[in-house]
C-alpha cells in the first residue's frame, strides 16, 4: 500500500468565511466544495481541507490519508486492533473510505479516489 497523499481538515462553522480567510491569507484556491467541505490547495500540491459536518460519518476526521489501496490501509487497522469509526464506504462523490481512531483518540479518515 502507497500513501498518495495527507491533507489537514479543520473544523469549521461559517465554510464560505474559513475559505475567504485561509485563501487570502495562504494563497490557496478551492480546489473543490461539496458545501459542507472545501479542500485549498496549490501547483505544489499543498492542500487544506475544512469541514462544518461529515456528510455520512458521525464524526470529523482530523486528518485524511489517501492511498493506493483502500482495502489493504483496512486489512491494517484491524490487524492493529483499532476502533473502526466509519465503516469502509464507497461515497457517492466517488472516494472509497473509512475512518478509525488512533490510540491518542484522533479521528483518521483513511480514502481512495474511486471515479478516477
């Protein structure tokens, strides 16, 4: 299994406010925006995502790990005994996913791009 990619979510209530704010202060543009999450990003690759609620989990995930095999990160956190937050789903905006807590009680929302 690869780890394609690591992108910071932060909490937030007002969406269209954090946007305007961490755009002009980082020079991120909006790379997408379901209206509950929108990911900044850059020609680097850079990326921050913000969320006001998970549209399917019943948690916020800190961060989300995306990889090369959704199946095999899984197949991992059982076999690490960690608790399953969000069972593995496939997400009608085309990610593979599931979340689990950390031992430090941290929410990792762990996905594969599946509409590719």
């Amino acid at each position: 299994m690869r780890v394609d990619r690591v992108v910071p979510n932060l909490t937030v209530t007002d969406l269209p406010r954090a946007v305007a704010e961490h755009a002009a202060v980082l020079g991120l543009r909006v790379l997408m925006d379901h209206g509950w999450i929108a990911t900044l990003g850059d020609d680097e690759g850079h990326q921050l995502s913000l969320i006001t609620q998970d549209a399917s989990a019943p948690v916020n995930p800190g961060v989300s790990v995306f990889v090369d095999d959704v199946h095999e990160a899984l197949a991992r956190v059982e076999s690490a005994a960690l608790e399953i937050v969000h069972p593995l789903t496939e997400e009608p905006w085309g990610v593979t996913r599931f979340f689990y807590r950390a031992s430090d009680g941290r929410v990792v929302n762990v996905g594969m791009h599946t509409d590719d």
